[in-house]
C-alpha cells in the first residue's frame, strides 16, 4: 500500500507544481504587454489555477497525506496572494484594448 501512497503523493506534487508555474508564467506574460483583454485573460487563468491549488490542500488534508501545518501556510500565502492579485488586477487599464475578437472583457 506504500507505493501508492506515495503515487499519489507525486501526482498531487506534479499537479500543484504545473499549478504554481502555470501561474508564474502566466503572470509574466501579462506583465510583459499593455493589452488590458491579453493581461484579462492571464489573470484570469492565474486564478483558476491558484483556486485548484487552494482545494488541493483540502483534498491533501483529507487524505491526510501531509502535515496539516503546511497545508494551513499554503492557504495562508494564497490568501495573500489573493490580495495582491486584486490590487494588481485594479491596475490594469481596461482602455488599453485590443479587440481580438473573441468578445471577452470588452
């Protein structure tokens, strides 16, 4: 039963790893144009992935695969990053647009 324990240690390793990388490059390619619907939509994928990354640590608790202690510090940095992300995403500004054609955040 070891093995799959730690299997599925890895797999959850893996996914919340792509998770903070996705996130890591998603940020600096919004930050890297002026485009307000290009930096939209890297925000708004920076959230979906720092969401999975949340409930992960849920799913990891529930498991009881990892110390409760570090999940509760991962909580407590995403919720700081949630803070920041608002005040970055504020700063955004919706004039600089360039419409791409998919209809989103116009």
């Amino acid at each position: 039963m070891g093995s799959l324990d730690e299997a599925r240690k890895e797999l959850y390793g893996g996914m919340m790893m792509e998770d903070a990388m996705i996130m890591s490059a998603k940020f600096a390619g919004a930050e890297g144009v002026n485009d307000y619907i290009h930096k939209m939509e890297n925000a708004t994928i920076m959230k979906v992935h720092a969401r999975h990354l949340n409930s992960m640590t849920y799913q990891l608790a529930m498991e009881e695969t990892h110390a409760e202690e570090h999940l509760n510090l991962l909580r407590e940095a995403i919720e700081e990053f949630k803070i920041l992300f608002v005040a970055w995403v504020k700063g955004f500004d919706s004039q600089d647009r360039y419409d791409d054609g998919w209809g989103l955040f116009v």
